[in-house]
C-alpha cells in the first residue's frame, strides 16, 4: 500500500495516520434529492392558501421552521421567532411541525426511488439520496432520471431541487444550495469551495463560530490547516469535508425495504362523496401496486384510514381471502367498503397501510378439493363476504357423527382445510331440506303449516348418539306425509316423547 | 336461410311440439324432459318455480341437473344457493351425487329484496357459478329481466323460488312452473316455456 500522494488542500501538516491507498474503484453517481418546503408539505393543510407558517419549539421559544408563499410575501422567513410572525401577519396559520409526517413522506419517496435504483437512502431530515451509477444505461442517462424523479414529485406536490455528484455528501450540499451537477470527481472541490456553510447542515453555533473566524464557504474551510481544524471543529467534521470531496469512502448502513406499505394522500377539500375518496385510494393503490411487483409481495390485509380535521379518523380493515396483488381485484374491494362506510364528517385525507409483505406465492391454495380455482371465483367470495358479512357466506360439508344436526358444517370460506372425504354418509335417505332447530310438532308455526294427523311412512329409525359430549340424543326418525302432501322427516324423543320435525324431503 | 334453418333457429313460433335447439341440461325425470324444450332444463335462462310449500320434491327436480352442471365445469363452478328456506342437508345432498365442494351458501344480511338480487346478479356475472338458486318473496318486471338477460348472457341457469301467488303477475323468465303435490305424486304445471304450450304432469316418486 501507498501513501496517496493526493492534491493536498490541507497544508503543512503530515497527517499523524497513514491513509491507505484509495484502490481504482468504479466511479458512483449520487443523485440527492432536496425537498426544502417539506415541513409544510407534509401536513394536511400546508398547503392551503392563507399566509401558513410550521413552526416548532427551539430552546423554549417558537420559531417559523417554514413558511408558504403567502407568508413569505409578508416577511416571515424561517428561523423568525413566532411571535414577530404573528406581528407581520395577524391571521396566520400555524401549524406544529410533525417530524414523523415528513419522515413518512420521505419514506414513501424512498420507496418509490427503488424503482429506479436499489441504492436508496434518506439522508437527511429533507433529503434523499440515490445512486444512480449503475442505472444510467437502463434509464437512457441523468436526465431521463431527473424527469421521472420531476414527474413523480410533480404528482406528490412536493417542491424538490436535485443534484448529482460522486459523493454522497457533495450531492447532498449541493441539493441543498440549488446547485446544478458536479458531474467529476475532480470538479469536486472547485464547486464546493463556492458553497456556504450553511450547505453543510451543521449546527448553527458551530456555523457562528467560524463565521466568526472569518470562514464564510466550504473552500476557506478548506484552506485551513487540517489538524487547528480538527480541534476546532472536531474530527468527525473533518472527516465529513473529505468524504464529500470522496477523499474517504463514507461508510453508510445500506437502507433495508420496507416490510409494509404505508401512504397518504391528501384531498383537495373536505369531502364526504364517495366517487373523491375512491379516487384517492385508487391512487394510493397505483403506488402500492408497482411496489409489491418489485417486491415479488402480495398482502393479505390492508387498512384504510379516512382522517377528518376535528375529529379522530374513521379506518377500516379489509381481510382478504387469498393474499392479493392485483390492482383490480384490491380496488373493487376498496371501492365496495368505501361506498359502504358511513362517515360522522367529511374526510380531508386517505391513508392506506398494508399489513406484513409476504412472498408471492406460487400455487394458489385450492379452496374446492383439488380443482384449481379462478381469480374470479374468490373476487365473488370477496365481494359476497362483504356485503353479507363474513358469516352471511358458507360452505357446507358432511361430518362423521349420527346425530343428524351435527352430521354436516359449515367451514366459513377462508380457504379452510377440508375436513376429509366423508365415509360416514348414510344409506339410509336423508330429506334434503334440514331445520337448522328441531320444531316440536305441537307449536303454533308447525300445527299452522302441517296439520296433525302425520301420516308415518317409513320407521321408525332409532338414532341414539352423543353421551361423550353435551349433545346426548335419542330419538325415533320417522318419515311423514303432511296432510297436503309435503314430505316430512320427524322424530320422537325419547326422553319426553315429544314430536319433533327436523327436515324436509325437497 | 333455409326453412329448416330458419325453423330451427326459434325465430319462428310453431304450434305444438316444434324441434328446438336450445341447450339444456336433461333434469334426469324423462316425462318432464318430453315437455321441456331443449329436452331438459335451460342452461342460460331464468326458471321460475312456483310453490306455496317446501318437502314437495321442488330440489329433486334439480339434482341431477345440478350435479351435472358442477361434473362438467371445468375449472370448477360454484352452485349458489341464495336465502334458502332452511339448510340444504350435506349427507342428503352428498347421497344425490352432489360435489359439497362446489356448494356455497349465502345469506344476504339486510337490505331484503335489493340485496338478494344483487347477490344472484353478482354471482352470475362473475362468469365462476353453474348455476344459482334463490330464495326470493317478491321481484318486480325489471329486476327479473335483469336476472334473464345475465343468466343468457353468461350460460348460467338461475332458479328462483317464489310463492305461487307471483304467477298472477307477467315475468320475462324463460320457464314458470308450479309444484303442487297431489296424493303420492307431485305436479308439475309448466305454466310458461319457450315453443312450447303450458302443459301439466305429474311425477311419482319424487319426493
């Protein structure tokens, strides 16, 4: 290994650790994305039309964070106390900054940047970072990735500056500053050189101080000896100049993918009509789609959230049969549950979070024993289920058990296992039509629709069953014939020797 | 076009027993069969059976016909069954050869006639049943026409039960029937079919 012999910016001093050689290494391409309204954007209502300030708690004194055009135009700036804000604009919006807000917009744009390139990282709290080195041939270059990176912010309604650079940081700062591209390693430290400090993003007393110092941009930093800088403004500092001038590889965690999808979308006005809040979801869904296709996911659960502006938000949790991934199928579904919810107020906003992602399975599980069933088949089911609830639609099947009540289930449609090829079906006939309750002959429903006397055909058949559980019977089947001619399966008890009628031969 | 063509092809109404080629599934009861066109129960139409009393062999009219709707489907159809009266019997519907796989059973919760129509609607049109059979107190002219033209269009036979008293008022359904049962057989009166003029007959055994 050799020392580098690199264009020292930093005189004199030999630095006191030997730096190892910086091995021939591809080239990268960061491409960071800077949002810098995105504490207002990321509330519901920063984006209204009257002056609107965020403003959050700094060393117990509220002060503007962001301000809209609105604002602006009156003087408030960020980083003004509230209080003087109040006094430019006297009916002035505030609105506490949500750091979880922006983190999720940030999150959700992050997300969507995988479509592009699998090196994804958010950076700061306003900024994104990608790599797009090894995108660019698929892409056809930059700047066919900075218009799809245009179109999608465009649709989010997030104002955005981008800039590329080879090193994380450098891209990062010169987002920050509106700075175009630094395409070259070696134009690296020229075009920082230019920059503020305040590009940095380091904390404001540390920036006094070298104001104070007589630093004013990156370059006078530069200039400085390394090892006064390092004291003054610490190590980690100065090994962040060198990593942004990709003198030193900066180490980052690569950012995992989401196990979940979680998005909102804002609504232009208060709205209760179910046509807006469809659309809304349907363009939520448009975002989870792509997603779960990259992931080779589908979910089985899905939440829908309305928020309303006064009070808590109406949700509402779709259970799927089958685990989906189709936009179809989720938007129908979506559709029929929003057009069926009663909402207490007009929502100003959608959100939509999935459950867990889970791999894409490859065989559907068989609902029907053996046949493989249709898309169209569980999209009836699912819809069915939902307007006639969960219990509303059943299946049926025999059971092994003599006592005729119990010798057929009904597994609820959730893809549950068979319960076996039945071998205990009878020889004997059995009515098609059974009684979900034994009817006593003697009460008013039955004496109403067959008159006694019932003439008995076919018994008795004597069914005693059941001493191991709680349903202990025993009973004398007959079949009957009512006085107008209707079938009828009854049984005696033989316990109180009461008539019962429990089917009918349909 | 032809005269046989032309005959054949149901454009033309003939008087008494006229040849027509319309798909049906054979309902296993040869004396009904001779009456019904087609030889048999109507694959795509709307069929209305009419009765004021269940146990009169109203399902052993069907079960054959059923069961080899579900053998034939491939992949494998549904056969709904919409607000029965009571519970369609496993081991007895099993003991008729019927697949319990394909059966499914709905209970539409609230919304009384709208929601029951809506479900056989939705269950023809999803193209995934061999059939439907419901359970329904009244309908009016529209909602039936409705259900005629998804059940022609999809191939999908819908049964709909109805008290006798609905055969006073008119209904575009392919085929209205009433059950009745008399002595030790049960009567069938083919109130309405296509080519064919209404006739009655009576099946033994049957219930």
């Amino acid at each position: 290994m050799q020392p580098l012999s690199s264009p020292s910016l930093f005189r004199t001093d030999p630095s006191p650790t030997p730096r190892e050689a910086q091995e021939p290494r591809r080239r990268d391409l960061w491409l960071a994305v800077h949002l810098p309204n995105l504490p207002l954007e990321a509330l519901p209502g920063g984006t209204a039309r009257a002056p609107t300030v965020v403003a959050e708690p700094v060393r117990g004194q509220w002060r503007v964070v962001a301000a809209n055009g609105r604002a602006r135009s009156l003087g408030i700036v960020p980083d003004l106390p509230l209080s003087s804000a109040f006094a430019l604009a006297h009916a002035l919006n505030v609105l506490p900054r949500s750091a979880p807000a922006e983190r999720a917009v940030l999150e959700a744009l992050a997300e969507w940047a995988y479509s592009i390139t699998p090196l994804v990282g958010v950076e700061t709290e306003a900024s994104l970072a990608l790599e797009v080195e090894r995108s660019l041939k698929l892409f056809g270059g930059l700047d066919p990735i900075k218009a799809l990176l245009a179109e999608e912010l465009g649709r989010r309604r997030l104002t955005f500056h981008a800039s590329a650079a080879p090193t994380v940081s450098a891209a990062v700062w010169l987002a920050r500053q509106r700075q175009p591209d630094a395409l070259t390693p070696e134009s690296l430290p020229a075009r920082l050189g230019a920059l503020p400090i305040a590009a940095t993003g380091w904390p404001p007393d540390l920036r006094t101080m070298l104001e104070d110092m007589g630093v004013r941009t990156i370059g006078d930093c530069l200039r400085l000896p390394r090892s006064g800088l390092a004291r003054r403004i610490g190590r980690e500092r100065v090994r962040e100049l060198e990593q942004a001038l990709g003198l030193e590889p900066t180490l980052r965690t690569e950012r995992q993918p989401t196990q979940r999808f979680r998005d909102r979308v804002e609504l232009d006005a208060e709205t209760a009509a179910s046509d807006v809040l469809v659309g809304a979801a349907a363009v939520l869904i448009d975002r989870l789609v792509p997603v779960l296709r990259r992931r080779q996911a589908e979910i089985a659960t899905l939440s829908l959230e309305l928020e309303h502006l006064h009070r808590a938000s109406t949700s509402t949790v779709l259970d799927f049969v089958r685990p989906c991934h189709e936009r179809e199928r989720l938007l129908d579904l979506v559709t029929d549950r929003i057009e069926r919810l009663t909402l207490p107020a007009p929502a100003i906003a959608v959100a939509l979070e999935t459950g867990d992602f889970r791999p894409l399975s490859i065989e559907p599980p068989a609902l029907f024993g053996g046949g493989a069933e249709t898309p169209r088949a569980i999209a009836l089911l699912e819809r069915l289920r939902e307007r006639c609830g969960a219990a509303g639609v059943l299946g049926i099947a025999a059971a092994a058990d003599h006592r005729p009540e119990r010798a057929w289930t009904s597994p609820g449609r959730r893809g549950a296992l068979r319960p076996g090829a039945c071998d205990g079906i009878p020889s004997v006939e059995r009515p098609l039509w059974l009684l979900p309750e034994p009817l006593p002959l003697d009460s008013p429903e039955a004496r109403a629709q067959y008159r006694p006397p019932l003439a008995l055909q076919r018994g008795p058949e004597r069914i005693e069953s059941g001493w191991w559980d709680d349903g202990d019977v025993g009973r004398d089947y007959f079949v009957a014939t009512a006085a107008r001619g209707e079938r009828l399966w009854v049984f005696r008890d033989h316990r109180d020797g009461v008539w019962y009628l429990h089917g009918l031969f349909g | 076009m032809g005269l046989e063509e032309l005959l054949r092809s149901m454009r033309v109404w003939r008087g008494g027993s006229a040849d027509l080629v319309q798909p049906a599934v054979p309902s296993g009861f040869a004396e009904l069969d001779r009456y019904l066109p087609g030889g048999g129960w109507p694959r795509g139409a709307l069929i209305e059976i009419c009765l004021d009393h269940y146990g009169i062999g109203e399902l052993r009219l069907l079960l054959a016909a059923l069961a080899r709707l579900v053998r034939e489907a491939e992949p494998k159809k549904w056969i709904v069954w919409v607000a029965p009266p009571f519970v369609p019997y496993a081991p007895a519907l099993a003991q008729h050869g019927i697949d319990l796989d394909c059966q499914l059973l709905v209970h539409p919760r609230s919304g009384g006639r709208k929601s029951a129509l809506w479900t056989i609607e939705q269950a023809v049109r999803s193209g995934s049943c061999a059939a439907v059979l419901a359970w329904v107190r009244s309908a009016d002219e529209v909602d039936l026409r409705r259900l005629q033209l998804a059940a022609e269009e999809r191939g999908c036979p819908i049964v709909l039960f109805r008290p006798v008293a609905a055969l006073a008022s008119r209904s575009p359904a392919a085929l209205r029937m009433r059950l009745t049962r008399e002595a030790a057989a049960t009567r069938v009166a083919i109130v309405k079919c296509r080519g064919r003029q209404p006739t009655e007959i009576g099946l033994a055994g049957l219930a």
